[in-house]
C-alpha cells in the first residue's frame, strides 16, 4: 500500500452520558484494515455491564433530560446541524471509512459520507412537516391520533454502509424525541467513534446517544436485544441474526425493525437499451466489491441477447480497477475481512465446479495482505446452484439466459429473499406487468440505486419486516396514541 496508509494504531473507546469511556472489562479488540490486513486500531470490548450502563444513561436522558421535551423544531435544528458538521469533516469521515472497510475512498467521499449529512438535513425538515391525524365525528367530538417517542432504542448495524445506515436509523430515531445505544459492528467501529464527537459538538444533549461497542451473539449487541429498559431494536444485517435477535427480543416484548438479507434479481429483456443495462449492471454487481444487500448479484438476460450482453459485461468487468481503497481511481477495494473473504472464494470453487469461468476466480495476491478477490462472472450454472440461491455478497456474478417474461419472473422469485430487482426494457406495458410480479420491496425498472428518502425501503419474504424511509422511520421510531375529546353543550 501507499505511504498514505496509517503508521498509527488508533484507539477506539465506548461512548456513554456524553463521554469517551473505556469498556468496564478493560478488555479491547482489533479492528483490521481489510486493504492491508494489519491492526487499524483497538476497539473497547463492550459487554452486558456497558450495555447496562448506556441503557441506564439513556433512559435517565429520556425521563429528565430536557430532550424528549423540546419542540420537533428545536430537535430538527440539532438534527440539521449534525448533518452540517459531517460535511465539514467529510475528508476525515471518508478516509475513517475506507481504512475500516476497505472500499474506495471515492465510493466514501461521494456516497457514504454525503448520505450520511443527508440523512440528518432530510429527517429535521421531513419531520416537520409530519401531519398528525384528526377526526371529527361530530360537532360534540374530537379524536386527535398524536405520535410519542418509544423511549430507549436500539440501533444495530452493520459492517458493509457503516455510517451511512447508522445515521439512517440514528437521524429518525433522534427527531421524534427518543434516546438510543447503538452497537456498531465489530469489523467496522471507526466512523461511528468519530461521530459521537459531532453529535455532541451539534449540542445534542448528555445521554441521549450512547454507543457500545462489541460483538453481537454473547455480547453487546444480545445484551441490548434482551434489555428490558429497551422499547425497539431497528436492525440491519444478515437474516440469520434477524431471527436471533427476533428470539432474544421476545421475552421483553420489543417493536422491531428489520432490514436484512438479499439476492437482487437484474432482468435485461431482449427490447431493453443494452448499453445503459451493461453499464448500470456492472456497477449494480461489483459496487462496494458486491457487498450491498441491493447488489443486483443474479443477472438474467433474454437469450437473443445473451452472448452479446454477456461478451460485452465481461470486458467491463476486466477493466474494472481493483486496488489500493485510498487511490482516488481504485473502483474496487478490498473485502471486509479474512473470514469473509474465505467465504466468498468458496462460492467461487463451487462456481468453478458447476459453470463456467468467465472472467476473475482468484484472490489478487499481488495486492499484499489484503482482502482483494478479482470481479468475477460465471456463466452456464443451473437455477438451482447456491451461486444463484444464497446470498454471497462479494464480486461474484452468475449470468443465465432465459426465454420468456414468465421464466424471468419465476428465476427472479426463486430464493428466500424479496429485498430489490431491477429491469430492463423499453416496453412500458412488460415493465409494469412484471414489476407487480415480482416478489420484492424495490423494484427498479431501468436504473438501480434510484433512491427518494420518501419512499418506503425494506423487504419482503427473508429480506426484512417492517419498512424504513420518510414517514415509515417516524412511525417506527414512535407510538401512536388517541386521546379523544367529548365537548359538554
Ligand atoms: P450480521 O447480521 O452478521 O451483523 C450485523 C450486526 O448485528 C453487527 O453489529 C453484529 O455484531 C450484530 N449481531 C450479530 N449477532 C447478533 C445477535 N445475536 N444479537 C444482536 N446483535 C447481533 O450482518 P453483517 O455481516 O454485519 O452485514 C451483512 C448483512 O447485512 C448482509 O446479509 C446484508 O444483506 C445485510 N444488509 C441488509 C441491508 C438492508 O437494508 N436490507 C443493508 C445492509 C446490509
């Protein structure tokens, strides 16, 4: 790697009641700068005493703390001006970023870290235009449907958008009034360290976010599930730990938020535009080096066009730059870790044994230590291989032809997941038909990635329960409550 990689080891500590803290056990743990494979830094190791200790601090934030009291008005201002303090040190928080998960610092500069500021501008103005309901049955009576905040929350992350989905669920969470402790995850602790810092410097009040860290099973994270001074967990990551956290949750009742697992269809239809289909499903495939639950990670192409689309995608997919994550030109940097690696190579043997190789297959060891695996594309794998059934989530692409809308719409629903899809075709009437057919959240019909914050976001069938997004967060992260009136004459 460069000289501009740290000589450094940083120090990442806990942050409770308005401070930096050490975990009680005095334990720390590693994080890896998956680009190099060497110690980024030492990250306290919070455990069940840190998660008491936060929840304590949060729930006494939400009972006396002036917080929960002030107008949605006020709160959107220290709402806004968090998001104003990440552009100020966008630089700082993208470099943070890419040293802790190995993408391209230009995928951190211009979309994580800027997403992240949005989240915050967009929830303090959305907010306050939220309309309340009322309904009036007569002129004796008035019912008025007004929305409190839960209390204590639970934010639970992952590793793949750290900031960026922190800050998703952070931002709601805040301008309703709650309180909240979040657990980042293990492999990527940085940025959220450096923004407790921000949220305090906007004036955010002592104990109204706290952030431990640790791992998930038989740690921090379980202990926050099970905590009973916790009202919700709003979650995103693999949906495995869903159903775990959906167990845990269970004896002390909590709402529950999930955003999970996906295995995103891309359909190409034999009428579509094929030079903006090829060129948007490269990136939907290899952005974050395929580590996005909206990853459009099965690519189905109509057979008349198969060899062309798939000749052509294979050439892009060559010339994509894989390299060191701080060189401004890399398109694609490392994987997350060692293990996960690991994981991914053993899809591609699978691949290997079952298709055909079209480009990549190998780790890039002429990269150094770090996690580096070449994008790569099989072709000739049955439907019912794992390559086109679970979710791999890293670069790794198989192509299969189909012949008709019908068989592209059973290939699209044929896993567990429901999360997005994407396709392609210029014959508005087949982009409708098949749009409603398909079992997923999202669809998005010629484009990937096309976000309105408004819009609802999550999941179907293993992809998640719940929604986030505009209204959608508000009313998670808040209970609705009627009081209704009765005027005497
Ligand atoms: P993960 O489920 O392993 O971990 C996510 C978080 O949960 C981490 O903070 C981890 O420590 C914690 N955790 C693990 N076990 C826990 C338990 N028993 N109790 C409480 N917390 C626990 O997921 P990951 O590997 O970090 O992330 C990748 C996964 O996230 C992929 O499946 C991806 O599709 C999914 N994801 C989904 C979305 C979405 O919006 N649907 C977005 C991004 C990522």
């Amino acid at each position: 790697m460069t000289a501009s990689t740290p000589t450094k080891t940083i120090q990442i500590d806990n942050y409770i009641k308005g401070e930096y803290v050490k975990g009680k056990s005095g334990k720390t743990f590693e994080t890896i700068n998956p680009a190099t494979g060497k110690v980024l830094g030492n990250v306290a190791l919070g455990t069940a005493d840190d998660i008491n200790t936060a929840v304590a601090a949060a729930k006494e934030a939400f009972e006396k703390g002036p917080w929960p009291r002030m107008s949605m008005q006020e709160r959107g201002q220290v709402v806004k001006r968090i998001g104003d303090l990440i552009l100020e040190r966008k630089d700082e928080l993208a470099r943070a970023e890419t040293l802790d998960t190995g993408k391209p610092i230009s995928e951190s500069s211009n979309g994580d870290v800027p997403r992240a500021a949005l989240n915050f501008h967009f929830f303090a103005q959305f907010a306050t235009s939220y309309t309340e309901e009322c309904f009036v049955p007569a002129a004796s009576e008035m019912h008025v449907a007004v929305r409190e905040p839960l209390g204590v929350c639970g934010l639970i992350t992952p590793w793949n958008l750290p900031l960026y989905l922190a800050t998703w669920k952070i931002a709601p969470c805040l301008v309703m009034g709650n309180t909240c402790v979040l657990k980042p995850a293990e492999w990527t602790p940085y940025t959220a360290y450096l923004f407790a810092e921000i949220a305090q410097q906007a004036g955010l009040p002592e104990g109204v976010f706290n952030v431990v860290n640790g791992f998930g099973a038989d740690g921090a994270g379980e202990a926050l599930t099970e905590h009973p001074d916790v009202r919700s967990i709003s979650f995103t990551g693999e949906t495995s730990t869903g159903k775990a956290i959906m167990a845990n949750s269970a004896g002390t009742l909590k709402k529950l938020s999930f955003e999970l697992g996906g295995k995103g269809a891309n359909i190409i239809f034999d009428d579509a535009n094929l030079d903006e289909a090829i060129d948007t499903s490269v990136r939907a495939a290899y952005r974050n080096q395929g580590q996005i639950c909206l990853a459009g990670s099965r690519l189905f192409v109509h057979k008349d066009v198969f060899r062309k689309v798939v000749d052509r995608l294979v050439d892009k997919v060559k010339a994509i730059k894989v390299g060191n994550p701080l060189d401004p030109k890399t398109e694609m940097g490392a994987l997350i870790s060692e293990e996960h690696m690991q994981k991914v190579l053993s899809y591609i043997e699978i691949g290997k044994k079952e298709g055909k190789l079209l480009t990549g297959g190998d780790r890039l060891n002429h990269l150094g230590d770090g996690y580096f695996i070449a994008p790569t594309v099989f072709e000739g794998l049955s439907p019912e291989s794992r390559l086109l059934k679970e979710e791999i989530f890293g670069p790794v692409l198989p192509v299969v032809p189909f012949d008709s809308e019908e068989e592209a719409v059973a290939l699209a629903n044929s896993t567990p997941y429901g999360l997005s899809s994407s396709l392609w075709s210029e014959n508005v009437n087949r982009c409708h038909r098949v749009s409603q057919q398909i079992r997923a959240g999202m669809v998005w019909v010629n484009c990937w990635f096309a976000r309105d914050l408004r819009t609802p976001f999550g999941g179907q069938k293993s992809s998640g329960i719940g929604r986030e997004g505009g209204r959608y967060s508000l009313e998670f992260f808040s209970e609705a409550k009627t009081i209704s009136y009765k005027y005497s004459k």
